[in-house]
C-alpha cells in the first residue's frame, strides 16, 4: 500500500473505532447529566459485547445481527436498572458501586464466555452499507460512507443526544434533576424516576457499545476485551464538558490512539532506527486520558452540580 | 475482658455490632445471587461451593496456601484503607502492586548478590515499595494539584502498568535463558536466593510475609488512629472543607493517602514476588489488586477488619482453583461473587446509617447530634 491508501484506511479505522466510545460516552452523559456517576459502563460493555455475539454466531443462538443489538441493549438496561436501585434508591457510593459492576460484568462475561461458548467464539455481524452516489466520491466516500450500519447509528446518536438534552423537556428534566434536584423535587418532577431512566438508556446504550466492540468491529469475544474503554467513556464526559459534539471529538481522539500502531507506520516514526515496542503505543490511550482529564479541569464549572450526590426529599 | 471490648469499641458494642452484621448478610447474599447465577449456568451451586470449601480446608497444604494468598490481599487491603479513609478512592492498587514488584526483581537482579544476606530481602522490599508509592504519587498529586478525578487517573495508572509489565518482561527484564534457548517465553530470570524471604512451609510456599502483612495491618492502625498525620489523613476524608477550615493542608495529605497506600501495594508485589514466585512472570498476581479492593470494603476499611477479611477471600482464591479442577466451574466465578460483594456491602450501608441516626435521635443528646457523615465524592 502507498502511503495515501494506508492514510484513508488509517481515517476509515478512526471512525469505526470511535464507535465503542461514542455509545457508551453518549450513555454516560445522559446519566451523568442527572446527577449520577456510572462507573459500572465496562461491566455492561463486556455483558453487551459477549450477549451480542454469543446471539448471533452460528454456535450461539444464530439470531440476526440487530437481534443482538437488542438483546445486548436489553443486558446493559437490565444492569442498569440493578445500578440504578443501588446509587439511586440504597444511595450507596457512586464511585465504589460502579467498581462492582464492573468487576461483575467483567467476571460474568467470562464465566459466560468459557460455560457457554467453551473459550472461542466468532461471528461476522454487520457488513459496510455502500451508501449509494455519497460512497463512490473518491477518499470520502471510502472514508465516510462505506461504513457499517452501527457506525452511523453511533454518528447519528450525537446530535439526537444533543437535541434531546437541549430542546426536550424530557431534557430540561435531566438538567434540572443533576443541577438541583431538591427544586425540581419541589416543581414536581420526579427525582428518582428521571435518574432510573437515564441509568436504564446508559446501560443500554453500554451494551450496545459493548456489541457494537464485538460484532461490528472485531468479530471474536474475548476475556476483558474492553480494555478500560468503559472507564475512558467515563473520562470523555469531563473532557467533552457534558456536550455530545465535545464527547464526539474526544470519541475521535482516543479512537485514533487506539490504533496508533497504523498511523506509526504512516508517518514512520522511529526511535533510535528501531521500531516503537507495541505495548508502549498501547499505553498512550491511557496517558491520554489523564492528560485529558488535566486539561478537563477548566470545564469543572460545567460539571452538573448535584453529580454523585444522591437525593433524599426533605433532606436539602 | 469486658473492659477490653469497651476500650476497642468506646463502650458501644451494638454499634460495632450492627456494620458487622449488615456486612454478614451482604456477604451471604453476594453466595445467594451468585448460587443462581451458577445454577442458571447448569452448575450445581452446592457442589461448587463444596469443592471451594475442600480446596481451601480439605488439607493443612491447602490451608496454608489460603495464607500464602491471603497475605498480599491484606497488605493491598490495608493500603487501600488508608486512601480510602483519606478520602481518596484508590482503584490503582493492581498497578502500584505490578509497578512494585518488578522494581523488587529488578533491583533483586541487580544489587541482590552483592548485599549482605540480612539486607537483601528488606532493600528489594524496600524497593518495591518506593515504586509503589512512585506510582501512587502520581495520581495523588495530579488530584491534589489539579483535581484530576482520581478514579479514573487510577484506573489509567493500571492499564499503563499492565502493558509496562508485559514490555519489560518481554524486553529489557526477559530471562537470559529464555533467549537463549530462543523460547521468549515473558519472564525474568530468577532472583538471587539472598534475596527471597524465609520459607515457613515449603509445599504451600507460605513465608515471612505472613508475618510481615499482620504486622504492617497493626502499624497501619496505629497511623490512622494514634498518630496526628493519620488524624489528618482522616479528618481530609471525613470533610474537606471543615478540615481545611480546621487548618489542615488538604491537598498535601489527600496526595499522601494516595503515596501510602501505593506504597503497601507495591509492598503486596514485593513480597509476592520475594516470598512466593520468586521470579516475575505474565499475568503474575493479576487481579489481586481488585481482591484487596474488595477485602478493605469487606473489612470495613479498618486495618484490623482486613485480617479476617483477608483470610476469608484467600479462603475464596485457593477454593476457585479446585472448583474449576474437580467440578468444572471457571474461576471467573470469584470476581462474579467479588463484584457481588462489592454491590452488596455498598449497598447495605444506608441501613447502617439509618440505624445510626435513628439511635442518635434517640439517644438525643443536643451537643453531639450533628452527625459527621464522610463526604460523598467522585
């Protein structure tokens, strides 16, 4: 491949590896927006990305490739409503029950992976939609429109998100309820209701992230195979200053760290005449992020008041 | 007797009673939900829970090695209750813990055969201590300078550790032998003899680490509650503003809970590594980090609380290996049963609370009804 070819692979790879992220950093911000931090979104990635692909491979269930969307949306909502009962109705610590889900999706989908699927588990899910005329433009139609169907569901969700939460007044509830829940108690929306859905469409969409990593992406499962990108998700909310077309671009970014090694070959970096060790490229995703969330800081007057603060009427 | 109790408790044992039960039931709850998740997965839950009461107890060997593998969770566990207790929720412990180790088989490697006999072992712990709390600091003082949320700074620490790891045994660390006989196997070469702490029992590889782990729980003890830094460390975590009101450097000690608690996991991995292992490998002490989370939770985040907690999750590690052996039921069913733990002790805690409070207005003593309760952060 000339260096131009591997440049527009390069950028295809970006936007279908933003994919994951976007669902999941989409979902966290809806919940995050009412005043709850989910930090259970790697556990229900992992449950969304094992369900997804043991629905639809040919030794699984064999079901339609959307089927196990929905089937991994129906996971993800179901953990969320559990995250929901614990953060929301037992008030318990945001921050320390989100580490439970987490370790409790990580643990189940393997447990899951090696009773049910005996360690090895492939399936091809969706394939690119050639959108017609827009994908025969040379570059850009490669780049933008020979992707597959969940990679534009994930481009779409952003300004949909956007429009909800902005100009819904299932929107202006979700900002009221994390800003000051205890006035929009008092104007009679209901507290606990508002954060139990946003939990509920943040899992759903985690699951859907999850499916999202495994069936339109890789095509396997595997043990943890998130890596960390349920707590990155967390991490774009901050860097994205709680906007979907902020949390699209950091998305974008960490997509493009993600697949490092590829752009590493383009621009032949080189230390010292060898090539960069792979696990060292791994490792920038993850320094990334803190730096991100240094950089985060000054969108901290952003940061919904109430986040992480549970709500007891009659307590404010 | 009864005075002893009284002093441990300030004469108020049902209130230490009350958490000790909310924990119990968490605990039995977490083996309920998690029996039906075995049983949904056509397992039989009575059978598997079985085979991992006869791995840990059926023989003494057994029963050591659940101390041998009690013994880095308690000095995780101890750590994460002092960050936890500042007010900092420390989930990088599995890296501070990997960072430790391979510090200690390093400096091992290198210095271990020219140090006196009575000074390796403590220098190469020494050194994988310092690396811990290396790792520690760093999140510690980005949350203390910049008020990076250090969940999230912590579990990016992990990952970075991880692939550390894997380049170093596999680069610079690998075993000359493996080269050699062009194998490549990831691991480091053996650590000098001099270096490796005193073997207690030679089948289960239970050492002096044991002793160690106890030892470093009652010092950690003493810190948080018979020191002043540790009075602080504790004060920060309770309310940040009234400590700061009170004169308290906060950010100074909110870094500092971090940089110990770092320091006791990089210990945990210099111990493991010094008493158990002996050389660094792949995948070496993987999720033990994440276990000593879930121990300090279950202890309470009390130091002392970590022993038994620590024994009873080393019980779990041990008895997960001879399920998957004789009943077919993959280990990976500890962390279902550790992430249910977690949810469940969190959870319960709203009881205890409530418990509290309620007994407080009943008590009602005007001058100590305002009720300090920790501050609720992210």
């Amino acid at each position: 491949m000339n260096f131009g070819e591997i440049l527009v692979e390069a950028l295809t790879l970006t936007l279908l590896y933003a994919t994951p992220y976007l669902y999941s950093a989409l979902g966290e911000l809806f919940v995050q927006r009412s005043g709850v931090l989910n930090l259970g979104v790697e556990g229900m990635m992992l449950m969304g990305a094992f369900t997804a692909i043991f629905a639809i491979a040919p030794a699984g269930l064999g079901a339609a490739p959307l089927m196990g969307v929905l089937l991994a949306a129906a996971v993800g909502a179901l953990m969320g409503l559990a995250a929901a009962v614990v953060n929301v109705t037992l008030q318990a610590e945001q921050g320390i029950s989100g580490i439970g889900f987490s370790l409790f999706g990580l643990g189940l989908s393997s447990l899951l992976f090696k009773v049910l699927a005996g360690g090895v588990i492939v399936a091809s899910g969706f394939e690119p939609i050639h959108i017609p005329l827009l994908s025969d433009m040379p570059i850009i139609g490669r780049i933008f429109f020979q992707q597959n169907l969940m990679v534009y569901a994930a481009f779409a969700l952003v300004p949909i998100s956007a429009w909800v939460i902005n100009r819904t007044k299932w929107g202006l509830q979700i900002r009221a309820v994390g800003q000051n829940p205890a006035a929009a108690d008092t104007m009679g929306v209901n507290v606990v209701r508002v954060r139990y859905t946003t939990l509920l469409l943040g899992g759903a969409l985690a699951g859907i992230a999850g499916a999202s990593l495994s069936i339109a992406l890789t095509g396997i499962f595997q043990e943890n195979m998130t890596e960390g990108r349920g707590f990155i998700a967390v991490a774009l909310v901050y860097f994205g200053g709680w906007s979907p077309w902020r949390v699209m671009l950091g998305a974008l970014l960490f997509s493009i760290a993600n697949n490092l090694q590829i752009w590493v070959q383009i621009l032949e970096v080189q230390i010292g005449g060898q090539p960069i060790p792979p696990n060292l490229l791994i490792m920038v995703p993850y320094i990334l992020t803190i730096a991100v969330l240094i950089f985060a800081r000054q969108r901290k007057r952003l940061e919904p008041a109430a986040l992480t603060k549970p709500f007891q009427r009659g307590e404010n | 007797m009864n005075s002893t109790i009284r002093r441990l408790f300030g004469g108020d044992w049902l209130a230490a009673l009350v958490p000790l039960v909310a924990i119990t039931v968490a605990f039995v709850l977490a083996l309920i939900v998690g029996a039906f998740v075995l049983a949904a997965l056509g397992a039989d839950p009575a059978q598997a829970y079985g085979a991992m009461l006869d791995g840990a107890f059926g023989t003494s060997t057994n029963f050591l090695r659940v101390l041998t593998r009690g013994t880095p969770l308690l000095l995780v566990a101890i750590g994460v209750c002092i960050a936890f207790r500042g007010g900092v929720v420390n989930i990088g412990v599995e890296g501070q813990l990997f960072v430790g180790a391979v510090s200690a088989t390093a400096f091992a490697l290198a210095f271990g055969a020219s140090l006196p006999a009575w000074l390796a072992p403590l220098a190469t712990l020494a050194a994988g201590a310092l690396a811990g709390a290396a790792w520690g600091f760093v999140p510690g003082i980005l949350k203390a300078r910049f008020d990076v949320n250090e969940i999230l700074s912590t579990v990016m620490m992990n990952e970075i550790a991880v692939q550390l790891l894997i380049f170093l045994l596999s680069g610079p660390m690998i075993d000359p032998e493996q080269v050699a006989q062009g194998t490549r196997v990831p691991q480091s070469a053996r650590l000098p003899q001099v270096t490796w702490l005193a073997e207690l029992d030679a089948r289960s590889q239970l050492h002096v680490g044991v002793i160690v782990a106890v030892f470093m729980a009652v010092v950690v003890w003493v810190l948080l509650w018979r020191t002043t830094i540790g009075y602080r460390i504790r004060a920060v975590g309770l309310n940040k503003d009234a400590a700061r009101y009170a004169g308290i450097g906060v950010q100074r000690y909110l870094a500092l809970a971090l940089t110990l608690s770092g320091a006791l996991a990089g210990l945990a991995g210099a111990v493991h590594v010094t008493g158990a292992e002996h050389r660094m490998v792949e995948g070496f002490a993987v999720g033990y980090g994440f276990s000593g989370i879930v121990v300090a939770l279950f202890g309470r985040l009390h130091p002392l609380g970590a022993v038994p907690a620590a024994f009873l999750f080393g019980v779990l590690l041990v008895g997960a290996d001879k399920m998957q052996r004789t009943v077919q039921v993959p280990t990976a069913t500890v962390i279902v049963l550790q992430g249910l733990v977690v949810i469940f002790v969190v959870s319960s805690d709203i009881f205890v609370r409530r418990w509290l409070s309620r007994r407080q207005a009943r008590l009602a003593q005007p001058s100590v009804s305002a009720v300090v309760t920790p501050e609720v952060q992210a």
